[in-house]
C-alpha cells in the first residue's frame, strides 16, 4: 500500500516540503511529524489497523528513530544524511489515513 498524501491543503503542503528529497529538513518539522504520527494513531483508523503487526513495528521503529533525533539536538537536516530521515519519514507515515484531522 503507497503512503497517501494528506487531504488537508496545510497538511499536504507540510507533508510534501518535509518530504521532498531536496529540501531542508528543520527541527520543527520532525516535531510537526512525530505530534502529526501521535494524533494518526490515537485516531480510530480502520486503515492502520489493517496493517500487518510487522508492518507495524517498521512504523514504530520509524517514529522511534525520529525521536531519537530530536532527543540528541537535531537542528537543521541537510545534506546526504537527510536521505535516510526522510526514509524514515514515510515508513512513520505509511498506511495513514491523511484526512486534515
């Protein structure tokens, strides 16, 4: 299953400029990102939940990773390095439901 864009035209934007591959990534959009992810998933999203519980890990350990960046001070993402955290930007977000909530 793709990941879907979010609905919403502020989210949508958001979602794109975060995960355009040549853009700058700051620390505010991994914020945006993990509250985004932590909002998806206290929703009740038919769609997640029929997620495979493997597929599910590869999410968490996603959402896990960008966490972790944030903890040990990430400021401005750019560079080689961003192909990686924009990879685990999309597996966070895979099988979202992107609906403007």
């Amino acid at each position: 299953m793709p990941i879907s864009l979010p609905a919403s035209p502020s989210h949508r934007r958001r979602w794109e400029q975060i995960t355009d591959p040549n853009g700058v990534l700051h620390r505010d959009d991994l914020i945006w990102l993990l509250e985004y992810v932590k909002v998806k998933i206290a929703e009740p999203d038919p769609e997640l939940l029929e997620l495979p519980p493997q597929r599910l890990l590869v999410n968490f350990r996603a959402f896990a990773e960008l966490a972790l960046l944030l903890i040990h001070g990430a400021g401005v993402l750019h560079g080689p390095g961003t192909d990686g955290i924009k990879r685990w930007i999309r597996e966070a977000g895979y099988g979202m439901r992107h609906d403007g909530h």
